[in-house]
C-alpha cells in the first residue's frame, strides 16, 4: 500500500513533469477577457473540472485498472492484454480532445511524466504505453505511474482531478496578480467538488474504454488553437 507521502509527492506541482509551464487554457481566457477576478477564476475551475478534469481522471484511473489487472483470468484469455487496454484507451481520449494542439499538450506532458516515471520507477510497465507519433496522452502514463507507486485507483483520480484546478490556479496568480491567499481558499473551496470528479472518475473506470466520460469544453478548444498562434506568450498552453 502506498504512504499518504507518495500520494501527496505525486500530486505536487513541483514533481518533475512540466505541468508548471502550462496554465490549463487560462492564458488564452484572460486574454479574451472571460476571466478577470476570482469570481471568474472560480467559474473557470469548476468547468475545467467538471469536463477536462474528470475526462482526464476517467482515463488516468482506466490506465491504473488496466495496470493492476495486468493479463490475468478472463482478460488475458480474450487477448486484453495491457498494451491492447491501453492502445484503446489512447484512442479514446484523442478521440474526446477535439483540438490539435491540446491532443500535442497531452502527449508532451505524457512525454515529460514519462521520463520521471521511468527513473523512479524503472520496473513499471511502460513499455506497453502505445508507441503513438508523440508519445502517450498524459492521463495513461499517469495511472501507471500511480500503479507503480503503489496509489489506489480512486488516488489515481484525485491526482488527475487535483491537477487540474491546482496549476490553472497558479497561473490564474500570475496572469491577474491575485492574491494567492485568496486563490488557495479558493481552491480549499473547490476541493469537496474535487473528490466528487475524482470519484466518479474511479467508478467510471470500470466502464470499457467507449463508454468513458466525454465532457467537453469547445470554447477551450477554440481558445487552445488560437494560444498555439501567438508569437509571445507566459504559458506553453
């Protein structure tokens, strides 16, 4: 079983992954001025986590199912290998992220996890990750690598979910000059809504992977694209 440690240096936004240098499409919804304050900060967060976040839970708690089935019993004699789970998993949630850009974000964040998943945890069944141009999406290669750590399946959800609200909200500090003491109560004030996401992430993940959570977010998607063309900008996304 794992350490409440291990759970909490998985969540950190310092664990060595790049998350720092995305806002989440933050950037993009200041700059066309949908967000201005906390109220609208507030408002941001809660969608981000009702769609991207539990989609993304959804998939990082599938990929640790997956992980820890391994190919036993009934899945191994249908030929469900992991390497199977995961490859239809990959194409699933790029089926679920409409927009070009935010497809090349999730497989560069899985890139980065990746290697630090890689020197912490150099037994880990990564190799079975799909070999897609890019790499895998960030959600797969986080559930192994919560697998490997020895996380339960509904802490695989709460890292996903937390993640997701925790650096638009750092980035919300940098982007308006909040107060980041108004901004951590903030996020004090989502966290019941967090381990909602986060646990109906963990039940979905019973589901095969086309009956996973699809919510979704097309304004985010327009605002990801036209991110991706500004010659300056503070966030990678």
């Amino acid at each position: 079983m794992a350490t409440p440690s291990l759970l909490l240096l998985l969540a950190d936004g310092r664990f060595p992954a790049g998350a720092h240098a995305h806002s989440g499409g933050l950037e993009a919804a200041v700059a066309a001025g949908r967000v201005a304050d906390l109220a609208s900060l507030e408002a941001f967060l809660a969608g981000r986590l009702a769609t991207a976040g539990l989609v993304g839970a959804a998939f990082a708690a599938a990929a640790h199912r997956a992980a820890v089935a391994g190919t036993v019993g009934a899945a191994e004699s249908a030929g469900n290998t992991l390497a199977t789970t995961l490859a239809q998993l990959d194409v699933e949630l790029d089926a679920r992220t409409a927009a070009p850009t935010l497809r090349t974000v999730s497989r560069r964040q899985g890139r980065a996890l990746l290697r630090a998943g890689r020197a912490i945890w150099p037994d880990a069944p990564f190799g079975d990750l799909p070999t897609t141009p890019g790499g895998a999406h960030q959600p797969l290669v986080l559930g192994l690598l919560c697998a490997a750590a020895g996380l339960s399946r509904l802490d695989t959800a709460t890292v996903a979910a937390y993640g997701t609200v925790t650096g638009a909200a750092s980035a919300g500090v940098r982007l308006l000059g909040l107060d980041p003491y108004q901004v951590q109560a903030l996020l004090v004030s989502l966290a019941d809504a967090c381990d909602g996401t986060a646990a109906d992430a963990a039940r979905a993940a019973d589901d095969p992977p086309e009956r996973l959570p699809a919510a979704a977010a097309p304004l985010a998607d327009i605002h990801a694209e036209i991110h991706a063309t500004w010659e300056v900008r503070l966030f990678a996304s």
